[in-house]
C-alpha cells in the first residue's frame, strides 16, 4: 500500500492564515505594535506595509534604528531571555501584520524545516545589515549614509522592482539613522535632487543612478587569511 505523500509545506501560505496561535490584523498609519517595556510574547510578520522600530534612552532622547517592510520579521527577541520589549514599533503606513505566540512560532520552526530556513534567512539579513549599518557609520560620509538609507527604504537590492520612498520619512528621521543633522541631510537631498539621483514632490523616488554614489570608493574592509601580522 502506497504512502501517503505528505503536502508541501508553504511558509507564505502558512503566515497569511489565521490559526492556532496565530492572527492577522490590520493597522492604520501611525498606530502603535507593541511600547517599550511590554512584554516579549509573540512574534510579527509584516505581510503588508511599513513599521518603524524606535527605542527612548533613560534621559527621553527618542532615536529611530530601524525601518521594515513586507515580508520582515519583527520582534523575535522575546525568543530568546528578552521577557519586555526594548523598543517601539509603530507603522509607517496601513499594513496587515501576522502576530505568532511565542509557543506557535517555535512549534512551526521544530516542525517545518521550510519555515526554519526562511526564518533563519531573516535573521541572518538583519545581522548582515547590523554590521553594515556598523561600518556605514564607522567608515563613511554622512552623505553615503544617505545615499545608501535611501537604496535600502526604496527597495533596491531586493526582491522585486524598487519602489518610491512614502512621504511620511521626515528629514528629521532620516537624520537619526544617520546620525546627523536636519539640515545636513536637506542640503544633501537637495544636491541629489539636483543630480538627479532623486525625485521628490510628496514622496521620494530614488534612482538606479544613486548607486553610483554609494559604489564609488566604499570602504574596503581588509581580512586575513593567516590572521593579521604581528
């Protein structure tokens, strides 16, 4: 008697159903995920829209670390000791976001190996972009900085066709990321505008011709083979 085969397991499938442990909601622009100092429960995925992550020091000063879109992963701190939140996710625009309980999400990654590689892929790309963002800030010019934050939020260097940046980045907020000023980042924006490496009137369109900018003497990272010298 023949087996019978068992379906193929579809982790997009998987996410955009409510079910045991999991739901779908959807938020409008400017409402709040989860505050700082919740506690760590679940796990998001975006299925639709932006989020910003923001955390606030002991002394009030508010900073904005990271902007994810569709198809990211929010929040899978609480999977390791982290039993309240450290930071402030909030959207950027109206989304449809997954919430997993913390039991339903490690249930999945033991079960479903296409799930586990996926997830894994997630946090892999988050600490790639963490020691990029590292060495952004060590090695280049505040301008670079721009240039290349603004490659990222409009897509480039992932799957599907850039896309235009949603008018609600302040200039201000882009300065946090950068760790600059307002007005370093106006003067900046204008410069592109005029090179034409950006377009802006409501929101930002960025062009392929600002990778030039970004490519053009990138910070060479030297590495041993042998261990350095010395």
């Amino acid at each position: 008697m023949a087996l019978k085969r068992r379906p193929s397991f579809n982790p997009k499938s998987f996410l955009a159903k409510v079910g045991e442990g999991r739901s779908v909601g959807t938020y409008r622009s400017d409402q709040i995920v989860f505050s700082q100092g919740d506690p760590g429960d679940s796990v998001f995925y975006i299925q639709k829209g932006k989020v910003k992550i923001t955390v606030v020091s002991e002394q009030g000063k508010e900073a904005v670390v990271a902007i994810l879109g569709t198809n990211d992963f929010f929040g899978e701190g609480c999977l390791t000791s982290q039993a309240r939140r450290i930071s402030t996710v909030t959207t950027m625009t109206e989304s449809v976001i997954v919430r997993l309980e913390k039991a339903a999400i490690i249930r999945v990654i033991h079960r479903e190996p296409a799930f586990s590689e996926m997830f894994i892929a997630h946090l892999l790309g988050r600490t790639l972009r963490v020691e990029a963002d590292l060495v952004d800030q060590l090695f280049n010019s505040s301008e670079k900085r721009l240039a290349r934050l603004l490659l990222l939020l409009a897509n480039f260097g992932k799957e599907g066709k850039p896309e235009p940046i949603i008018a609600k980045i302040s200039q201000e907020t882009l300065a946090e990321m950068i760790g600059t000023t307002r007005s370093r980042v106006s003067f900046f924006m204008n410069k592109f505008r005029k090179l034409g490496f950006i377009h802006y009137n409501g929101s930002i369109e960025v062009h392929s011709s600002l990778l030039n900018l970004v490519l053009h003497e990138e910070p060479h990272i030297e590495t041993y083979t042998n261990g350095p010298a010395g």
